[in-house]
C-alpha cells in the first residue's frame, strides 16, 4: 500500500442520538458562582488577548487601536483611515521601526505580529508613503494638509536638505497656516514654544520677515504654498537606503516616481527611469537593476548594489515594486495563486489602489467632503470645491498617466518626461537657491468664473496611456518592469 496522503478526522456535532437517554448534567460552577459573572471573565480574557497599538499621528498626537493580534495590517489601516476620515488614504501608510534603525511600511495582506516586535510596546506613525510630483494631483485640502505635516515633520527631521532661505520660507508658511496672520509678539511666543526647524534661532528673524508677507492668506493657501516649494527640490519625498556600489563606493539609494535614483551623499549622481529598466530583484544583499537593452548605454546590462542585510535589500525592494506600481501601472495587478508546496521567490505585491485609481474614485464617486480640525488653530476648517481651491494642472509622469493641460494660474513650470525608451530623461533639477523662492500665486478662487469652468471642463476630459505591466517573478526574488 503507498503513503497516506490525507486525513479526514470527522469532528461530533451537538446534539443528541436518537433514543439515547438524557444526561443529568454536572455544574461546572463554583458555589456562589453565576453565569453572568462567569461571561464576564470569558470577556475580559478576551479583551486581554486584543493588541493595543499606539500610533503616532501627522500632527503629533497619538491614538489608541485595539486590534486582535491574529489579524493583517490592513485592518489597523482600515481603522485608522476610518478614524481620520481619510478619502485619499492611499497616498498614506504606517511605518514602524526596525532595530537597526531604518523604518519599515506595514504590509496590508500580513499579519501584525509578524512584522512588529513586541506590538504592544511599539509605536507606529502615520506618514506619507507616495509622493505625487505635483500638488495638483491631490484633490482634497485635507490630504494637502496632511502633506504639509509630513513636510514639516521631513524638516525637523533634516530629511529636506535647504537652504536657510528655503527653510524658513516653508516655516512661515506652516506659521501662517497654524496661527494666522503675524504679529511679532504672538510669532515669538510660538516660535518659542514649537520647534519647525533643527536650529531655529539663527532663522528667526528670516521667518518673521516672510510671515510678515501672508496676511490674509487662509491656511490652505499656505498648505498649497508649503508643498509648491517643497515639490521643486531636489530630496522632496526621497528617503535614502545606505548602500555601497560594486567598487565598494558609498552611496544612497531612494525610489520615486520616476524610477531609482542614485544619490552621493545628497547629490544625485544618477535616475534610472522606469521605461529603462527591465526588472528589480534582490538575492541576499544585492539589490540588481536589470537594464533594457536597448537604452542601457554606457552601463552593464545589470547594475548591482550592495546593502547592509537581507531585510534591508529586500525592505528597498518593496518600496520599489509599491512605488512603481502606484504610479506606472493603470490598475492593481491580480495576485498571483501561491503554490502549494514549493514556490521561489518572494510573492509581494502592491495591495492597494494605482494613483489612477484613486484620483478616478475620488471623481467619480462624489464623496461628501466633511470638516477637519487644525491642532494648533482649533479652527473647524470647511473644505472648499477643488475649482474655488486649487489651479488645475497637467499631470506629468515617465511614460505614465496624461493629462490634458488646463489653464492655471500659478507660474509653476510642470515637467514633461518623453515617451520613447531611446532618450529617457527626468525632470528638470530645480535649484535651491534664494533665486528661486518666486512664491505661486494663490489658488484660482481669485481667476474669473469663466477661466475656471474652462479649467474644469479640461479636467473632465482625461487621456490615460497604458504602460506595460510587470512579467512573472524571476528565480532571484526579483520583480520585471
């Protein structure tokens, strides 16, 4: 006879057998015990086995999450999300950190347990996770608020490298937004009390100046204000992976909408758009791009870069397959049958929503805009209509998502990125110099009726081009683009 190859145990059903005689039944009750205090032991058990997750929120404040311990991450996002009232939540996620000091982006589709040590000691935080290249692509002014936290937060954190002008003209914006219009006695107070950048005494009097400057500008200008300048430099939304390339030369790695990119301290030496590469993989700690013949130019036909471990070769990899699947692919790609018995290679992929997704859903479905609450002004903020907020503006990706252009009132320049994969080309470096603090105007509330409804008879009308979809994963752990 051959090996057994299954086992069915057949489990007994409640219930009595026909013509069986009754039991008397035996109390397991203690004396002076009741069934109702018995359930609420049962309860208060069960309340014990629920995980209270802290998580730290954009505007510093944190909340409380009870989640039962067995379950994926998208249901504490979902929470979350509920909470905060978040309707472009895709653009957010929560990240926790990891030992050795790099942070780490909670998986939807895995269970908490298995990615948080200690989860009922940990402290997760709220955080943008993709960065659109122009503001005009967010549609709701409570999202453009949370992206103004997240900035404020990359500044304090020194993961916006500025110049001092620069610095302190996004801080008088945040000043504006969070407390009104200046008044110096007011200002300093506050400035006193709130920290916006690593060494804020020497930049002052700067922030005061500029302050001055905004009087009667309501907080979401300034929100809008805030990310037009930070959009334009050069580490906006760039978080490095340390690495070191096969000469053994240091470098930092970031992934963004365009593709890889490759950083010498904070300088890029180098982009590597998505229409140029083929496929990213990682086996142990090299992280490999797989360039297309084609366009590989002066370069191997794989580039491989060295990380510090496994879980950080393959932490950067992640963000690379997310990063390039909300913005280049049109849908969410279908998940893949896992194989029963033996599989190669890792089988992650982007959960959520494209960006085109969700910039469709938040059209089309007309959800109700509800109020929000600023921390620090307490002001019941009603958000407006896109057309009485923001200027329409193209939307520009590598090979991506089009859109028609619209007239627009700011003087912001949006990049165009040509579509043939012989002649790949970024955008445009923006400088960071006191030179190019030519503010935006304010948004087009203040455009004549008829220049808006143009605007926003050109939005209705959008053209989306269909980029190429990831083949199947390759023996290395490796995803093809």
């Amino acid at each position: 006879m051959g090996e057994i190859e299954g086992t069915y145990r057949v489990l007994q059903t409640p219930g009595t057998r026909l013509g069986s005689p009754t039991p008397a039944g035996v109390s397991t009750l203690e004396p002076g015990q009741t069934l109702s205090v018995t359930a609420a032991r049962a309860s208060a058990r069960m309340q014990e086995k629920h995980l209270h997750i802290r998580v730290k929120l954009l505007d510093n404040t944190v909340e409380i999450f009870d989640i039962e311990p067995k379950r994926d991450g998208q249901m504490l996002l979902t929470q979350v999300w509920r909470r905060l009232n978040l309707t472009e939540c895709d653009y957010f996620g929560l990240e926790f950190q990891h030992p050795r000091s790099y942070w780490i982006w909670l998986e939807p589709m895995k269970p908490i347990i298995r990615q948080v040590r200690r989860p009922k000691n940990a402290l997760l935080r709220l955080a943008v996770k993709f960065f659109p290249p122009d503001p005009g692509q967010l549609q709701e002014e409570y999202t453009r608020y949370l992206f103004a936290l997240q900035l404020k937060r990359d500044l304090l954190e020194e993961r916006l490298p500025c110049t001092d002008t620069t610095a302190a003209l996004l801080a008088s914006h945040l000043l504006q937004a969070e407390i009104g219009d200046y008044d110096e006695t007011l200002d300093r107070e506050h400035l006193k009390a709130n920290e916006y950048l690593p060494s804020q005494e020497h930049s002052l009097e700067k922030i005061l100046e500029f302050h001055r400057k905004h009087m009667g500008q309501t907080p979401a200008e300034s929100d809008f204000q805030v990310l037009e300048i930070a959009r334009k430099l050069e580490m906006y939304g760039i978080r490095f992976h340390t690495a070191s390339d096969r000469e053994g030369a240091r470098i930092n790695l970031a992934v963004s909408h365009m593709g890889v990119l490759v950083f010498q301290g904070t300088t890029k030496i180098n982009t590597f758009n998505w229409s140029r590469v083929r496929k990213l993989s990682f086996k142990r700690k090299r992280f490999l791009i797989k360039l297309h013949p084609e366009v590989r130019g002066p370069y191997q036909d794989t580039l491989e870069f060295l990380l510090g471990s496994r879980d950080e070769c393959k932490n950067f990899w992640k963000i690379c397959v997310e990063y390039h699947t909300f913005f280049r692919l049109l849908d969410q790609p279908k998940a893949k049958a896992k194989a029963v018995f033996f599989s190669r290679g890792s089988s992650f992929r982007y959960s959520g929503r494209t960006q085109k997704q969700l910039v469709d859903y938040v059209r089309d479905s007309g959800v109700k805009r509800v109020p929000y609450e600023r921390r620090h002004s307490k002001t019941r903020m009603s958000i407006r209509a896109l057309t009485a907020d923001l200027p329409r503006q193209s939307i520009s990706f590598t090979e991506g998502m089009r859109t028609t252009a619209s007239p627009s009132s700011t003087n912001a320049s949006f990049y165009s990125v040509p579509t043939s994969p012989l002649a790949p080309r970024g955008p445009p470096d923006f400088k960071d110099s006191s030179s190019s603090l030519t503010e935006p105007q304010a948004p087009d509330a203040k455009r004549p009726a008829a220049e808006r409804s143009s605007g926003a008879a050109a939005d209705g009308d959008t053209r989306w081009a269909q980029s190429p979809g990831p083949p199947a994963l390759q023996p290395c752990q490796g995803v093809g683009l």
